[in-house]
C-alpha cells in the first residue's frame, strides 16, 4: 500500500457495527443512486459518530466489487470494515487535526494507482479541525482529483471550513437520527434516559450507554431538584454532582433536559416531554416555578454551558447554578 494505516481510534472500531443502521439511512442511499460524474464529497454533522461512520460507509459502497454494493462479503468490503484495505487511505495520522504534512502524502499517493481495487479513496476526519494552511493546499485537487480517486471530508463544525472547500465537494448535511435508529444502534442499551437525552446524537448516545456515571448522574441531578430545599443543602448536592471531574457537562445536559421538559410541562405540552420514564416526578417538580423562572434557568444553564469553555472551576460554577435556583424558586413563591 506504501502508507501506514493510521491506528484506529473508538469510533473508527465500531464502523462495523453501524453497517445496518447507516445502509438503511434515506441520505445514504439518495447518496449512492447519484456518484456518477462527482469525486468530492463532504458530509457534514454534529454528531462525529455518525459522519464518520457514513464516510466509511460510503468508501465501502466505493471499494465494493460486487454489483450490488457495498455486499459486505467481497474481501473488498470485509477490508474496509477492518480499516485495512490499502486504496482506502485515512487522515489524520497520529494526530488530532488535519495538518499540511497529511496533504502533501494524500498529494503524493493521489496519483499511485490502486493495489487491491480499481479506485482510491481517501478519508479526511473531522476536517473541521484542518488548518487553514492544509485546506488551501487541497483545493486544486478536490477541484481535479485524478480519475478513479474518491476524496471524503467529514465535518462537525462547518464554521471552521473554508467556503472554497465547500464550492469543489458534493456537501450533505446529515439529519439527526430518529429515537428508533438509536435504540437499534444501541442494543440492550438503549435505556429511556439514555435515548431521551441523547436526541438523536449517536455520538452522544454512546458515550452515555457506555459511561456508569451517567446513570449515577441522571439520579443525582433528579435527587437535587426534588429535595434541595436550601442553601445549607447546597454543598452536599454539588459535591454529589461534580464527583467526577470533567463530567460538568453531562450534569449540564441532564439538568437542561429536565428544565425543558418542565417548561413543556408548564405550557402544557406534556407530549413532546423527552423524559417520559420520570413524567410524574417532573410534574411535581414543575410546581415550584412558573414558566418564565424555568425559561430564566435554561439560560442561566447556557450561561454556565459557556463558562465551561473557558475551563472555569467546576464546583464554583455547579455552586452558583444550584443558588440560582433556589433564588428563582423563592422569587416565584412570593
């Protein structure tokens, strides 16, 4: 192959585990009626699970030597499940971003030909992370790839490509899945909170069914609307809540999701509640405010979601989140 294949990551190992739910995907198969007369492409999504399992998913459409493609039994397609197939090429290489030294091997392999197929097909991840250097030294060949030769970008922030890439590549913009593909990608863990809160975020879904800690934390961000009645009990629910560091973020997401809900609630809209499996609960919480103190306290979450950016202390933040909303609570008893 004359290039290394560059060390799997988490997501890259479980391409073959999203085959079904991606070949059912109504993008991707719009997608593969219309290759014909375009080498460029570049999806685009949030979700990084996702874009770059349907990258992969593609590159074995491309690569398949079966007419009916991508068969998933050809040694082709078997190759490209195991991210081992020497014309299916990989950046980045050992590390985060996409960088100049990556487009100057893509430039120099571009032009090989093919070993086991009779195309070339080239993935860039999260491409949302290229220097800007590396994007502009791929615009000539995303605008005049030689022939045979398929180049894949996949993005997760569209804000950080250049529109000149965007104008040289077939783009689509990749849909949230449904609750129902999440639970088939999940298996037996797709539990209700974790499908909920994940909002058709594959990525996201993941990391929660995955993680023992979001359980804890679902429960733990539940136990504090309910029963924090003061601020004496302040410090013992943000110790409980920020147990783990780094986890500040899935606590903000729980308690937004759940203030949501409650707003739904208030507006009468209990349909459209995420958290079904704890309705009754919320309900009774939802008592305590009106609609307007709930809309106050989602935006004080944004507020703290930003301040999480700037690498702010966790506990400090949580702190004045939880009297936030006791003050909030107070103002709406008086």
């Amino acid at each position: 192959m004359g290039i290394k294949p560059c060390k799997k990551t988490y997501f890259e190992k479980k391409m073959i585990e999203f085959s079904d739910l991606i070949s059912k995907n109504i993008q991707y198969k719009e997608l593969i009626s219309q290759t014909q007369n375009c080498a460029s492409f570049l999806f685009s999504s949030p979700d990084e699970v996702l874009v770059t399992n349907f990258s992969y998913m593609f590159a074995k459409f491309l690569l398949c030597s079966s007419e009916n493609k991508p068969c998933g039994l050809c040694e082709n397609c078997k190759k490209v499940d195991l991210l081992s197939h020497s014309d299916l090429i990989i950046y980045p290489k050992n590390h985060k971003g996409i960088l100049v030294e990556d487009i100057k091997n893509l430039i120099d392999n571009v032009y090989l030909s093919p070993v086991e197929s009779d195309k070339k097909v080239f993935v860039l991840n999260n491409f949302s992370l290229a220097t800007i250097q590396s994007q502009n030294k791929l615009l000539k060949i995303l605008e005049e790839p030689p022939r045979n030769v398929y180049i894949i970008l996949n993005v997760t922030n569209e804000s950080k490509v250049l529109p000149t890439i965007f104008s040289r590549c077939k783009k689509i913009r990749l849909n949230k899945l449904s609750d129902d593909e999440i639970v088939l990608a999940l298996k037996d863990k797709a539990t209700d909170s974790v499908v909920d809160l994940a909002t058709g975020d594959l990525t996201k879904a993941l990391n929660f069914s995955k993680d023992t800690y979001f359980v804890e934390t679902y429960k733990a961000c539940l136990d504090t609307l309910k029963n924090m009645k003061d601020s004496k009990m302040v410090l013992n629910f943000s110790t409980r809540l920020v147990s783990k560091k780094g986890e500040i973020g899935t606590v903000l997401t729980i308690l937004e999701s759940f203030y949501r809900d409650m707003l739904l609630i208030r507006l009468g809209q209990e349909s459209l509640v995420k958290n079904q499996n704890i309705l009754l609960e919320l309900k009774t919480i939802s008592l305590d405010y009106d609609a307007d103190a709930i809309d106050k306290i989602i935006k004080k979450l944004y507020e703290v979601k930003r301040a999480v950016d700037f690498n702010c202390n966790e506990s400090y933040l949580i702190d004045n989140l939880l009297l936030y909303i006791l003050e909030v609570k107070y103002l709406c008893k008086l």
